[in-house]
C-alpha cells in the first residue's frame, strides 16, 4: 500500500500540488486523474522522488520512503512513460534487463526472466529480444516499456500517461493487456492518465485533481454516481454520465432467470455491452453465458 | 533457417566492409613503403637535381619524421577531446549550466585565430619544438570536439534520460551507459574534423622546429633544394589522400 501524507510542491509562486493525501490500495489500479496541469504528474514523481516534494511524506508499506536512498528506492518501482524512454542504443533484451543487470542478478535469470516477460506482453521472445527500439510501432515499444518496468518484479508501478500517445486500437490493445497483466500480478499501480474512459476502464480508485488538489477519490461507479461538486459532474461527463455509468456495471448483477434468442454475452460484460447488443439486435433481452438474461427493464431500473 | 540467412549476410556485409577499406590499405601500405624506400632514393634524386648534397633529406628518418607528426596530431586531439569532452559535459549538467558562456568564449578565441598565428605568438613564450605545435592544434581541436559533444548530449531524448532515473541509475551511472554512448556518433565527428585539420596544419609546425612531414620541405625552401621540397610533399600528399580514404563520409 501507497500512502501520500500531506504532499505539497511549489515551483517559485506556483503551487502545483496542495497538500494532497491520498493512499492507494494494495493490488489495485489507483488511477490520478485530471485536466493537464493538475499536478498528477508531478504527485506520481514524487512517490519515486524524481521529484523532491516541498513538504509531506510518501509511505510504501508503512515505511517512509525519506528514508531509502533515492537509486535504492527506484530499482523497487516499475515505472512506465508516455514517451516509454527505451535506450535507443540497446535491444529489447537489454532493455528488459536493466533493472535485473543493476541489482546484480545472475545472467541465466535475467535470461529467463527476459523471455517470461516478453511472453506475458505478447512480444514472441524469438522475434523481439534482438530487436531495436526503432525497429518496434508505437505500441510494441510501449508493450516493451511495461515489460521493462516489470522486469525486477516490483511490488509497484507507477505509469505516467503510458497510452496516451498511441493511435486508439493499439491504446485499447495495451489498455486490455495491461488490465490482464496487473489482475495477474497483483501489482499495485498508481497510473496518470487525463482520459476520462482510460480511468473508467482501468481504475479500482480514481482521484480527481483539479489546479494541485485532490477533489474527490473513491471507485469510479462512486464518483459517478455521487460527484462532490459540479467539477466532478462535468468531468464525468455529464450528459453522457448515464452510458459511462453502464459501462462499469457488470450484466451479470442485472441478469434474471429466463431465456432470449441471439447469441449469448460473455459472462463478464457490461450493462453497456448488453445495451448495445439490443440496439443492434432491435430486442429487448440478450442472454449471458452461464445462463440468465438482462432485460431493457432491468438495465433501466 | 533464419540464423543461416543472418549469418550468410553478417559474411557478405564484413566482405563489402573488406572491400570499401581495400583502398585505404593499399594507399597506407603504399604511404609506409614510399617513408621506407625514401632513403635509397639518392641516385634517382641526384639525378634530378644534380648538385644537392646530400640529394636526400638525411637528418632524421621519413618513418621518425612521419610518427613524430602523428603523435603532435594525436597528443593535441587527444587532449582537446579530453578537454571538450568534458567541458560539454559539465555544461550540459543541470549543475554547470553557468559554465556554458565561458566554455562558448574560451573555444571560439581558440578557433578565431589561424593556427599559424598562434604560433608566431606562442614561440616567444613556450620556445620553438613540437609544443607550439600541439597548442595551437589543440586549441584549433577544441571548438569542434567541444561543439559536437555538447550538442549529442543534448540530443539524449528526455524520456530516456528520465526512465534511466526512475530505473534507478546514478547520474554518473547515467552519463557512462546512456548519455555518452548516445551522443558519441555526433562527438566522434567532431574528433574526425580536428584530427582532419591537424594532420595538415602540423605541417607548419616544422616552420617553428617541430618534426614533421613537412621538415624535409622547410629544409627545402631555407636552403634552396628543391628535391628535400618533393620528398617532404610526396608523403604528405599521400597522407591527405590516406586522410579522405578514411574519414571521409560517403555521400548521400
């Protein structure tokens, strides 16, 4: 677990982070969101203390991070970027390996380690780990960039806007392998992002920043539901607040006994993928897998 | 498969780097003989200018005369890249961003004056020999070396100097394994362009007592034989062609 105390950071008369505390749970995705300028960016640097913060604590575990020496205390966090940052003159491999090969691992398990983590990102290991960076998309480098992040086995990892440059089919791509991988880990994630859906899609905890100050933070279906004030409800989306809503409701919650024709939804879309099945089918019922249906009625009620 | 097709290719690339670098070493192999076959060449040169005594430079070498002029070359650039070397990496530090103006004043003067000029000033101070000659190359070298270090450490993205940060790299760690190898292919041109200078503005070291290839030529013109003047600008023109041969880049 990730606790902020009290964080505050000044650049000359500008406060860009006002005291905000906040802590993210263990095993989760906390996601910082807000328009640019927010000073979510500037929270998540200082949690790895690429940023010194002005005043306030960052705890991991119930230990001060003050206390660790800076270099000891990154090699412990993954750490992903928009601009993903591989070494240019390096190839995927070596690039995996930076934090293993730094910590002094064997060179037979960083060797594996290497190969297990391009599995787990979808990059066959034969066909990448002599590659370049320059010779990777947009979205390769970024699938290496998590890997690289992953390498030492961190307990946690904090990722800066990772998606944001990529063209939206490879952003939902990593969006989705991301998701897998962190269900699969168990990592606990602190991820920047100012995409509203990104947010909606990935977080556990979302906290909303405006102007260096945390405004409201709690799961996502709570803020939508419940927004402390006008900001949240305009961040959120306003009008479209009610489609947005659906899509982090799962069908199963809404699912009743019976049967309906068309093909079945797996059993863990959402209200809004049972929404969309009827507009396009024109009925007003679809069957899930594992037996039940949602009706109009029920996703309406 | 694909490792036979890549090993086949690794072979056909180091056989065309053979071949492009075959003329250089034939025009080497043919630069050491002509230093070495110098001295035998008396009858020939006698023959051509009847009356010069001796009718071939004998006061050192051509080998000694032509070591000495690559070792001034190599003692200025070696110290001007050591100099700007680390000159461009103080001042593209956060800490030695203050250094730049009188790192950008100190290299320019050292380019603003002809190095001929610097000799004439340095004689008096330091005497005549071979240190003139390695200062005023070294401060010619330092502007090039310095410039193009500078500008291929600033073109280290930033994302990756931040990601070498957030791995846990000191800033030491940093500079040796990312910055440096990134900016080296830039720095290294600068290095190739004061070495390119220096090999032919040392020549005019000899006007002020170093040894150089261009000894026997000065000899030459002060004491009026003009063999001494063509045996000192035969292998001097073979080491500009050696010069082009190996540093020049091919052209797009």
């Amino acid at each position: 677990m990730i606790e902020l105390r009290h964080l505050v950071k000044t650049y000359g008369d500008v406060a860009v982070v006002r005291d905000v505390s906040l802590s993210a749970p263990e095993a989760a995705v906390t996601v910082l969101l807000g328009p640019p300028g927010s000073g979510k960016s500037t929270i998540l640097r200082m949690i790895n203390r690429l940023i010194p913060a002005d005043s306030g604590s960052v705890w991991i575990d119930d230990e001060d991070t003050a206390a660790i020496h800076p270099e000891a205390l990154r090699r412990r966090i993954g750490y992903v970027i928009q601009g993903v940052g591989l070494f240019p003159h390096w190839n995927v491999a070596r690039n995996i390996a930076t934090v293993p090969a730094l910590l002094g691992w064997p060179r037979k398990r960083i060797a594996a380690r290497v190969e297990q983590l391009l599995d787990m990102v979808n990059l066959p290991p034969d066909r990448f780990a002599e590659k370049r960076p320059s010779e990777l998309s947009g979205g390769q480098a970024q699938r290496v960039g998590i890997a690289r992040a992953l390498a030492a086995d961190p307990s946690l990892l904090l990722m800066d806007e990772p998606f944001s440059a990529l063209d939206p089919v490879t952003r939902r791509d990593l969006q989705q392998a991301f998701r897998r991988i962190q269900r699969d880990t168990g990592k606990t994630v602190v991820f920047v992002t100012h995409d509203l859906e990104e947010a909606l899609l990935l977080g556990d905890q979302v906290a909303l920043l405006r102007d260096g100050k945390l405004i409201q933070h709690g799961p996502p279906l709570q803020l939508l539901e419940h927004p402390a004030d006008d900001f949240v409800a305009d961040y959120f989306g306003g009008a479209a607040a009610g489609l947005r809503r659906l899509t982090l409701l799962s069908a199963a919650s809404r699912a009743v006994p019976g049967e309906a024709g068309g093909a079945r939804l797996p059993a863990q879309a959402s209200l809004h993928d049972a929404l969309e099945a009827m507009l396009s089918r024109g009925t007003e019922s679809v069957a899930l897998e594992g037996g039940g249906v949602v009706t109009l009625k029920a996703l309406l009620a | 498969m694909s490792g036979v097709v890549a090993s086949t290719e690794r072979a056909g690339i180091a056989k065309s780097a053979v071949l492009r670098r075959l003329p250089l070493l034939l025009v080497g192999a043919a630069f050491l003989g002509v230093l070495l076959a110098m001295p035998h060449t008396g009858p020939l040169f006698a023959w051509a200018f009847p009356g010069t005594i001796p009718p071939v430079y004998d006061r050192g070498s051509f080998v000694a005369l032509a070591a000495s002029h690559l070792a001034i070359v190599g003692i200025a650039v070696g110290a001007a890249t050591f100099c700007g070397g680390a000159a461009a990496i103080v001042v593209t530090r956060s800490w030695g961003a203050s250094a730049a103006p009188p790192v950008q004043l100190i290299t320019s003067v050292g380019q603003s004056f002809p190095p001929a000029a610097v000799l004439a000033v340095l004689v008096p101070m330091v005497g005549f020999g071979a240190v003139p000659t390695v200062l005023a190359l070294f401060a010619y070298g330092l502007l090039p070396i310095t410039e193009n270090m500078e500008a291929g450490l600033r073109a280290v993205p930033a994302p990756v100097k931040e990601a070498a940060a957030a791995m846990g790299f000191s800033a030491w760690r940093t500079l040796l394994l990312v910055e440096l190898p990134l900016a080296w292919p830039q720095a290294f041109s600068g290095i190739l362009t004061a070495i390119v200078v220096s090999l032919g503005t040392a020549t005019i070291g000899s006007t002020v007592g170093a040894l150089t290839l261009g000894t026997p030529i000065i000899d030459g013109l002060v004491t009026n034989k003009p063999g001494f003047v063509l045996q000192g600008a035969l292998p001097l023109a073979m080491l500009a062609v050696l010069k082009e041969l190996a540093f020049a880049r091919p052209r797009r």
